[in-house]
C-alpha cells in the first residue's frame, strides 16, 4: 500500500504557503478587465491607423493623378478624331497640337507615355472591395447562423 503523502505548499484555495488567504494582483478580476482594456484599445487603434494609412495612400495618389491629367501634351498625330465632338484634330510633326493629358484620354481616346498613372491604385482599389465584400459575407453569414440556431 502506497505511503500516504503531504503536499502542504499546494492547495486548490489562494492560501499561501504560510497559510495567508492574501489575493494575488493577477487574480482580481479587475486586473484581467484591464489587460482585456488594454488589448483592445491597440486592436482599435491599430485598425484605426491601418484606414488613415489607407485614405492617406488614396488622397496622394489621387492629387498625383490630377497633376498628371493636368499636363501638357504635343500632340503630333494627324487626323486625329475628336470622339466628343466630332471634329478631326489635324496636328503634324511641324505644327503640333497642345493639349493636356484629360483632354487627350476623354476626346481622343488616346493614350500617351506622359499622361500614364504610374501607380498601384486600381489593383490596391480592387483589393480593398473584395476583402469588403469577404468580411460583409462574414458578418452576414455569422448573424445568420446565430439567428438560425437561436429560434
């Protein structure tokens, strides 16, 4: 038969070993309400940057995209179709055509090495719809789930 054994320092109570019934800081409640506090605060403040990051980003690069349309072109294509009007753009070598790169993409449905964006804005743009779309079919299916098995 196995000797019967004494562990005086272990206890399921917070009794310490002397015997004191002292509560230790990390099991109040309120300690872990603040780490929970303190934790989400940082969740709420990183998502906050992350979306001023993200406006910021669009805000350049939509202020870099007016300068670009805002630029001046010599156009040097002869009969050239004005889709707009109708007009034909006679523009030569000699005698070129001064327009800006708007003018250049909406009437003329042309496009010039000058007048191109040299950004990622529609690809970050396009990104930025599907993980919206991914995380409103999350909301969406996760509330429908708890509404199906609460009823």
């Amino acid at each position: 038969m196995p000797a019967t054994t004494s562990y005086s320092g272990v206890s399921g109570s917070t009794e310490d070993s002397d015997g004191s019934s002292e509560v230790k800081f990390y099991q109040e409640p309120s300690f872990w309400k603040g780490i929970a506090c303190i934790l989400l605060s940082s969740l709420i403040a990183s998502i906050l940057y992350i979306i001023y990051e993200i406006c910021d980003y669009f805000v350049e690069r939509i202020e870099e995209r007016e300068e670009i349309d805002n630029r001046t072109v010599y156009w040097k294509q002869t009969h050239s179709i004005d889709y707009e009007t109708g007009l034909i753009q006679d523009c030569s070598i000699e005698e070129p055509c001064i327009f800006n790169c708007t003018f250049l993409r909406e009437n003329l449905k042309e496009e010039e090495k000058k007048c191109e964006y040299d950004d990622w804005m529609d690809i970050w743009k396009w990104v930025l719809i599907v993980w919206g779309i991914l995380i409103l079919c999350a909301c969406l299916g996760g509330s429908s789930k708890k509404a199906k098995s609460g009823g």
